[in-house]
C-alpha cells in the first residue's frame, strides 16, 4: 500500500452509511421510539395531585401524542446524540425516541420539560431545526458568555 496517496475522502461517508444503517435495524430503538413516552410520563404524580380524573387526562394526553416535544439538532453542530443526552441528564431531562437521517438527529422530552431542553440547547450554542417551544429562548443565550451553561442542581446542592 502507498501511504503517500491522500486518504480517500469517501471512505469515512462510506463507513458513516454502513453504521446509520445498523444502527437503523436496531429493535430496541424502534421500540423506545413507539413506546417510550407511555414509561416517561409522571403517572404516579398525575394521580397524586389530580387523582383518578388527572389520571384519565394524563392518559388522554398521552394517547393523543401531547405528552412529548420532538427536537431535531443539525448533524453538523458538531456534537453525537450522545453527548446531546448527556448535557441533558446534567439537568434531570431524559430524552427517547432516539432517531437520525442524514441532515438531523431526533429525540423526544417529557412536554413539561421542553422549554428546559430548548433553552439548554440554545444556550449550548446549538442549532434547534424542529419547531420553537418558546420564541424567548432565542434571546437567552445573548444574555450569557458564549458556551456558557447553567450549573446543574446536583452541582449546587454538592457546593452548599
């Protein structure tokens, strides 16, 4: 082999499309993505606040597809779903319903914690493609030093 040839600039797209495309037959992915909003919602609160009516409304809400937002991040913002999830944990938001195509990466939040997830997204420095939550969150990050973020309760309560 010539190693002084330049490296092949289709070689990493080609491995980039055998791995999407695994990672497309992955049942346990497509599984968190239909039912993965039935196990996040706050079932237990519902009732303890609302009782057996909040409940029901809880139950409606979800049955009908309102009880989740739906993002989509750019691929080329520069960070994997992974580190996505991860800065989200940071801040008690879980996300599902991982999904990718060529352009985005997708994946759902409880409803309630959206304007969270948006915010911390934003003020990341993260492009958000999916319809805005809250149009306000595009000024927060004006108010911060760029990359900046919040810190987390968990680092707040350890600092007391």
């Amino acid at each position: 082999m010539n190693s002084s040839l330049p490296p092949d600039p289709h070689s990493s797209s080609r491995w980039q499309s055998l791995i999407d495309a695994l990672a497309h037959l992955d049942i346990f992915d497509w599984l968190d993505s239909k039912l993965g909003v039935w196990f996040h919602r706050g079932w237990g609160r519902a009732l303890e606040r609302y009782g057996v009516m909040g409940l029901v409304k809880e139950l409606a809400r979800t049955a009908s597809g309102q009880g989740a937002w739906r993002f989509a991040i750019p691929r080329t913002e520069g960070l994997t779903g992974w580190e996505i999830e991860q800065l989200l944990a940071r801040y008690g938001i879980t996300i599902w319903g991982r999904w990718f195509d060529d352009e985005y990466l997708y994946f759902n939040v409880k409803r309630e914690q959206a304007n969270w997830a948006e915010y911390l997204l934003k003020r990341r420095g993260l492009s958000v493609a999916s319809a805005p939550y809250n149009l306000l969150n595009d000024l927060y990050p004006q108010r911060h030093p760029p990359g900046s973020m919040p810190t987390p309760w968990q680092e707040k309560k350890r600092q007391r």
